[in-house]
C-alpha cells in the first residue's frame, strides 16, 4: 500500500482499510493504522467508521483513546435522537431525521430533522423544545430574552422561526437547537435549501417515512427515511454543497446495497422528478471513479444508474488530475449546469427569485458571499 504522504495515498489507504460495500470484509494487510489517515477521514466525515473498522479488525492501538471519545459522542447522539422522538412522537408532530442515521457506525455535528407539516407545526416543534431545555444555538439571536418565563415561549418562538442570517450562519428555513443533556445539535428545518433556495419539496418524502426502533423499545420509534430517498437527499445535498466528501460515498454506496431492483428504479424516478440529474451525474462520476480506481471493478448496481443518468467525465478527471483529493470540489461549470437544471422546477424557481429579492439585505449578501468562499475551498 501506498504510505499516507499524500492526497491519493490518504484517499488509498481509507477506502482499502474500510473496504467496499459491495466486498467482503478488508483483506487484514489492508487495514492500516494511523493519525494522518484518520485526520482525513475525520475532514471526510466519516472518522468513526475508521476508527471502528480498525477496531474490529483487532489493530486499534495508537488511537484507542481518540476511539473512545469519539465513541462517547456517538452514543450521545443516539440519545438526543431517542430523546428528541420522546418529545415529538407524543405530541404528533410530523417529522423525520434525514442524513442522520447513517448504514454504518458513525455520527455527525449536529441531528437533522425536517418538520413535514406546516409553520404552525415547526413552531409547536420548537415550542416543545424550549420547554424541554433545549437552548438556542446562537444565543445572541434572543438576547433580552428569558426563555425560562412561560410568558416569552411565543416571543422565543416567533424569534427562533424567523431568518437568522447575519449573526452567525444562513438560517433561513431551520434553526439550531442544542439537548443540553447530550450536547448535540439538533437541526430543526422547514424546508430542505439553503438559504432562500429550496432544493426539494419536502412533501415528497412524506411516502418514504418509515419508523425505526434504536433501543428495542417498541413503545418508541424514530422516524427516518427509507434508502432510496436517503439517496436522493445525498445527492441533492452535495449540488448544495458544490462538493463530495468521502462520508457521501460510503453512505451512497453503502445503502446502494440494500435496495433492490424496484428502488434503483424509485431513485432514478425522483432525480428526473426533483430534476437533479445534471447533480446525480457529477456525483456518481466521482463514486465510480473512487470505487474503479481503488478497488478495481465499478459494481452493477452503480453501472445501472450510470447508464441509466449518464456521468459527468469531466468530473472523473478533475478527480484524477487532483490526485484524488477528497472533498472534491465540482467545477463551476458543473454547478451552473446543476442550477440551470433546477430552474426548470417551479419551486426551486420561485425560491431563486425570492433569494434576489432578499439580496438586498447587505448582511444576507455579505454572508451568502463567504458561505460560497467557504464551499469551494478544498480542505
């Protein structure tokens, strides 16, 4: 194996000690131990499963106690996802994690949560939060404000479900709140964009929402999404985020495994539907091109959707001609195909015009500058 000294060594070295979905388990002369290694896995998002495969693999040495502590913070998302479903399910407020519960062992910054009925649920959702504990994000967004008065719930409230660009991040269709209990970000959204776009209509999900039980306690479920749609999410997420990370791979590929001939078919479906073919292109350019290089073979299930979606080769070579520097970061050319793309949806059309008209806020201008300085870097 290549040493882990540079961009295509590191990529080498995680992708063969982690193996692929599509094989079985890594060969053991495969698996490699170290600090570089996991530092760009951790840059990757995808830390733990590194950690974790070393470890069952009986060569966690060096880094056993960085494990431990990251296996903390998994545990302690699974409770604030738990205990977040403890608040909601009762109340009967219509949500699901997405991009969250991940088909291998890991967590994430923060818990993202979509809230699929109306403002007034998003509101009643945030409402029970508050009163649970849970504390802003951004705290400076309700300063004067003391969230501990039941008096103030509906000024918090009405603070924590208007825009908060300006202050910190763009926030325009979530907000942040933290499980003081577990200290983990709970996510909490309207609507699945950035900024004023919307890149999905959330309502479209709502028929791939399925109820998972994480402690064997039947009397409490999670709702999250089957994997066909976690899919979509996955791709649609990194047109927003102009970039593919490693985690992204191996969450694709991972449940690309599971599905059977009827989703592949579901998934093609809703790219064409949500009109994100010119984004599924690029992306599975990128993950055929990693999964060739590194393991040899592009499997079936990948070079049905290639034929199916086409590939964006000029994607592959960039990969190649990077070294296989991850995250990779799409051309510009590739994301304005992407937007141009989008702009044949309705929603997504009417979202760009509603983003010019707020452009004139300086702040949001300001800040939707840095957010893309900040994409496009390649870390």
């Amino acid at each position: 194996m290549n040493a882990p000294n540079d961009m295509k060594g590191l990529t080498e070295n995680l992708l063969h000690t982690i193996g692929s979905p599509f094989e079985s388990k890594s060969k053991q002369d495969d698996i490699c131990e170290s600090e570089n290694v996991f530092t760009y896995a951790n840059r990757n998002k995808i830390g733990f499963y590194y950690l974790e495969t070393l470890r069952q693999a009986g060569k966690l040495n060096k880094l056993k106690d960085i494990y431990e502590k990251e296996y903390i913070r998994v545990q302690n998302q699974r409770k604030a996802i738990t205990r977040l479903a403890s608040i909601l399910n009762p109340a009967n407020i219509e949500y699901t994690l997405f991009k969250t519960i991940k088909p291998f062992p890991s967590y994430g910054k923060d818990a993202d949560v979509m809230i699929m009925g109306n403002m007034d649920q998003y509101k009643s959702a945030i409402w029970l939060l508050v009163r649970a504990g849970y504390l802003p994000c951004l705290p400076d967004i309700i300063n004067g404000i003391d969230i501990n008065q039941v008096e103030n719930y509906s000024k918090t409230v009405n603070v924590l479900s208007s825009p908060t660009y300006g202050v910190g991040h763009i926030s325009v269709t979530g907000t942040d709140l933290i499980d003081p209990v577990n200290d983990v970000d709970i996510d909490l959204q309207v609507d699945f964009g950035t900024s004023y776009l919307i890149w999905m209509n959330k309502s479209i999900w709502k028929d791939y929402i399925y109820k998972v039980d994480l402690n064997n306690n039947n009397d409490l479920t999670v709702h999250t999404l089957r994997p066909e749609m976690d899919m979509v999410i996955t791709v649609a997420h990194n047109a927003m985020e102009q970039a593919t990370f490693i985690g992204d791979y191996y969450s694709f590929m991972t449940q690309l495994t599971s599905i059977n001939d009827a989703g592949l078919k579901c998934f093609i479906n809703e790219i064409k539907r949500n009109r994100l073919v010119k984004a599924s292109q690029a992306f599975l350019s990128i993950i055929t091109t990693l999964h060739e290089d590194i393991h040899g073979f592009i499997p079936d299930k990948l070079s049905f959707l290639s034929n199916e979606l086409g590939r964006n080769l000029n994607e592959s070579s960039r990969l190649i001609k990077n070294n296989y520097c991850m995250k990779h970061v799409y051309s510009w050319n590739t994301f304005t195909g992407i937007m141009a793309e989008k702009l044949g949806d309705a929603g997504f059309s009417h979202s760009v015009f509603n983003q010019v008209i707020h452009m004139v806020n300086p702040k949001l201008t300001m800040q939707v500058i840095r957010e893309i300085g900040t994409r496009s870097k390649v870390t």
